[in-house]
C-alpha cells in the first residue's frame, strides 16, 4: 500500500480542514509548460529517480501527494519521500535539475475533490479554499500547493486531489 504523507487533522470546517504536517523531504524538479505537461514530464524523471534511477541505484517507495506549485515559466513538481527517511538516507540524484529538500513541520488548509488535472479544478479549488480562509480570518500565503493522490489508471470521480495553503502562525 503505498503510504501517504503524515498530518493531524487540526480543525474540520465544512469545506476545508487545518492540518498539522510533521517534518518532510521531498525530490523535485522544475518543468516548464502547463500542469498536465509539466506533470507527465516532470513524473518521468522523479520516478526514475525513485525507482533506482540514482547515484547509489537505491529504490525508494512511491508515497503520496504528488505535488505541483505553480513557478514563473511552469511547475515544480515533487514526490514527498517516506517519512521514515532522513537526508542522510537520500541518495544522490543522477540528473542536474533534481533537487532535495527538507522541509519543516507546517500547518496547512487543505480543500479536497475528486476529477482530473486537464480542467479548472485546481484553480476554481484554490480560489475556493483563499475564499474559505479569508472568510474565517485565517491568514495564508497564496502560494497554492497543487496535490494529486492516485494514481492516472484511476477513474476520475475516485481520484483524491487537494489544493493546500500554508498557514501563517
């Protein structure tokens, strides 16, 4: 089963939910183009990575989200690794443009629905969600975190996607 990135459901409103996220690593790379490009494109290359296509030929296990955060030119695209792992664990990517990161522990809104990736899904959600927060004086930083669950075999009215904001403390 492939396991999904950790956070506590802090507070559940209506359409959104605050959570607290622990500690994380991810693998990412910077695509151009639009969302669906830039995701085709930019899983090839994490996947590879992932799937021992590294300087030490280690695999790692697929996790979940997926993520996308809208960039100048494009997306940055990154798989959150399994929080059992530490950057001492993390191998050494073959390619240049593949970065690592360790992130910190954060609070996020999350809105959550179901389709695909080619409509205005994420935007109309993210407009939603900025909406939502606003409304219960909540403060945010508006850069959205664009997360996909399943994998593209699954039908679109089962498919988990979330937008995600970061919380200002």
């Amino acid at each position: 089963m492939t396991q999904v990135q950790k956070y506590e459901v802090v507070k559940s409103y209506k359409d959104f939910e605050v959570r607290d996220y622990a500690p994380f690593i991810t693998v990412s790379t910077h695509e151009s183009g639009n969302m669906l490009s830039a995701g085709n494109q930019a899983f090839r290359e994490l996947a590879n990575f992932i799937f021992g296509g590294n300087q030490e030929s280690r695999q790692i296990p697929m996790t979940t989200p997926v993520t996308e955060v809208p960039v100048d030119d494009g997306f940055e695209v990154s798989f959150v690794m399994p929080h059992d792992m530490a950057m001492r664990d993390m191998p050494t990517p073959s390619g240049a443009n593949l970065k690592i990161a360790e992130h910190p522990a954060v609070k996020m809104a999350a809105i959550r629905f179901s389709g695909t990736v080619g409509n205005n899904s994420f935007p109309n959600n993210e407009k939603k969600l900025k909406d939502l927060l606003l409304a219960q004086g909540i403060e945010f930083d508006p850069t959205p975190i664009y997360a996909r669950y399943n994998a593209p075999t699954t039908p679109f009215f089962l498919r988990r996607n979330e937008v995600l904001l970061s919380l200002k403390a």
